[in-house]
C-alpha cells in the first residue's frame, strides 16, 4: 500500500523540478497550501446541499410549479404481470411485431392490449414534467448562486485582472478561505448529484451522468491538490457563466412560455460562444501554455495539464456546432430549438438537454486545471 501511495503521489509527475512536498508544508500557523485532507469537508457538505434540495424542491420549487400549472403527474401503472415485466427489463421495453404477436398467443392478449401494456410500462419510469421542472429549478438556482459568489470573489482577485498572477510563485501559492469555499461548494454540490441520482427516478442516462459527476468529482480534487486553483477557478467561472442560462430555458419550455424560451436560447447561445470560443482560448488557453511556460516551465502534470484543456476547447467548437445546427433546423422548420425532438432523445425532453448532458461533460475536462 506504501508503495502505491508513493508511485502514485511521485514528485516528478505532480511537481515542478526542483519542489518537493516537504516544500509545501504549511508556511506559517493559519497559513496552508492546498492539502487533499481538506477535501473530506465536502463528503458532509454534500449531504447537506442534499437536504437543502429536498426542502427546495418540495417547499418552493414545486409550489412554483403548480402556480405555473405544472401538476405532479400520476403516470397510470401497468397491470402487474410477470411474464410481461421479465421481457420489459431482460430483452426489450419496446417490442416488435414478432414479439408483439408471441406474448399475444402465451397471455391470450390481443396484440393492442399487449402494446398498451408496454406503453404504461415505459411511462412509469419517466419522469413527469412538474419532476422535471423541480430539478430544473433547483440547479438553476445552485449554478446562478455559484456563478455570482464566483464572479463576485473573482472580481476581487488579482489573478482575474492579469492572468500571470495564476503562475507567480506557483506552487507556493496560499489557499486563502474565499477560494477555498468556491471549491469545495462545487466539489460538494457534485457529490451531491452523486448521491441524488439513487433516489431520483432512474434515467437512460444514469450510467453516464454517473461517470460524469465521479469523473468532475475526481478533477476537481486533483486540480485543488496539485494548486492549480487559480486557474482552475477562472475555468469554472467561465462555464458557470452559461449553464445557469440553460436550465432557465428548461424551466421556460415546461412551463411553455415559447417566447421566453426562444430569447433564453438566444441568450444561451450568445453567451456560449463568447465565454468558450473567445474567453476561454484568448484568456485561459494563452495563460496555461504560454504564461505559465514562461514563468514556471513544463513538468508532466502540465503536460497533462494543457493536453485536456486543448481538448476542452475542441469540445466547445464540436457543441457550438451542434447548437448552432440545431438552432437553424428549429428555425427552418418555425419551431424552438428547445421543442423539437431529434432521434436519440428521451421521449418528451427537449432537444436542448442534448447541450445540457454536453455542457456538463464539457466541465470534467476544465477542471483539470
């Protein structure tokens, strides 16, 4: 175990030449560097962010809802069948003709009858559109917070204003509180989801959105450990920056207010392009691979570093593509990107929580920094 320990926490990768983790033993009493103990603060932070959503979703998000008209709808539940229900979750939830007519002639069903049944059964674990617009609310809700305290705590910071303070004295750099809250608050608010996702109606999504919350989890941890907080902080700001934009058009689009919808994917789309295709290139990208060349020098872990930040920015060319295509099908055919619905989506969701699911991987990659 020992030996693992020290193969994996080996100075050369993380480390620049010449620094040891001797090195970065705390300078001063009430003075620290960042330290991978601190981290366990959000294991029950991330329980509480749990129950904060609970409440929010049952005493604010849902009233909201029904005053919207959005009730909590009571799917109509399959007749009980064991036969029909091994088939259901072993083989298919949505047969063909020849297994149609087969449980057809075992359950002396007529075809219809055995059609409807499999109909129920896949409503069933759908969510309902007041669930939807909940979950929706509250993650707007959390990203709009995140993004203000964000944007607020970096307006303070010298490193906001000149990039190179990111790298001046890397990886002596203290952790101070402010920095430290807008970490760990992500980190939590991520495990969160983790944690949520078993309780929550079980999506066709659920594998992936697991290793997206287990790989942004891992990330974040490995970019406050290493120090590279500074900037890693400027990357989570510039993506807080449009995800709150985009569940405010889901909530638009259940409660069908089109108009609204249309302007907040405008808006959306506006701000996507400027904070991931000009922002983050001219303003991050220029400081991790020249800036921080200058001023610290390459070492394996900024290798790694930069290769997952260029692959970053090859992702948020690959989705503006995406959603600019999909914003001029909508228009050709008079409808809102949000409602159209395109193969491969869940039935009844927008075409947009395609970006959602994009953006949301988008963020793993980012916070490698």
């Amino acid at each position: 175990m020992a030996a693992l320990s020290a193969w994996f926490w080996t100075e050369r990768f993380w480390l620049p030449h010449n620094v040891t983790w001797a090195d970065l033993a705390d300078p001063a009493p009430g003075v620290e560097y960042p330290k991978a103990g601190h981290l366990f603060t959000a294991f029950p932070l991330a329980l509480g962010i749990f129950a904060i959503r609970i409440l929010f979703e049952r005493f604010i998000a849902s009233p909201c809802a029904r005053s919207l008209h959005i009730q909590p709808g009571i799917a109509r539940r399959a007749q009980p069948n064991a036969v029909l229900e091994k088939v259901f979750t072993s083989i298919t939830k949505d047969p063909d003709s020849r297994h149609l007519d087969g449980l057809s002639k075992q359950l002396d069903w007529e075809v219809r009858k055995v059609q409807r049944w499999f109909r129920h059964r896949r409503n069933q674990d759908k969510p309902s559109t007041h669930t939807k617009f909940c979950e929706s609310m509250w993650r707007f809700s959390f990203y709009f917070c995140i993004f203000a305290y964000g944007f607020r705590f970096l307006w303070q910071c010298p490193w906001m204003w000149d990039t190179r303070q990111c790298w001046y004295g890397y990886p002596y750099q203290v952790m101070t509180t402010g920095l430290y809250r807008y970490y760990v608050i992500e980190l939590s608010f991520y495990w969160s989801l983790m944690f949520s996702q078993f309780t929550d109606i079980k999506r066709k999504d659920f594998l992936i959105m697991f290793i997206h919350h287990l790989a942004t989890v891992s990330l974040i941890s490995f970019s406050y450990v290493n120090n590279m907080t500074r900037v890693g902080s400027l990357v989570m700001c510039v993506h807080d920056a449009s995800d709150f934009l985009l569940e405010a058009g889901k909530l638009a689009n259940y409660a069908k207010y089109q108009r609204l919808c249309d302007f907040i994917f405008i808006v959306f789309s506006v701000a996507f392009f400027i904070t991931r295709l000009v922002i983050y290139p001219i303003w991050v990208l220029n400081s991790t691979m020249f800036e921080s060349w200058a001023i610290v020098g390459p070492y394996p872990s900024w290798w790694l570093f930069n290769i997952l930040l260029l692959v970053l920015q090859v992702l948020h060319i690959i989705w503006f593509y995406l959603i600019a295509r999909i914003a001029v099908k909508a228009m050709l055919r008079g409808r809102t990107p949000f409602v159209s619905s395109p193969s491969g989506m869940r039935e009844g969701d927008p075409v947009f929580l395609s970006v959602s699911t994009a953006l949301s991987l988008l963020l793993p990659f980012a916070l490698s920094a």
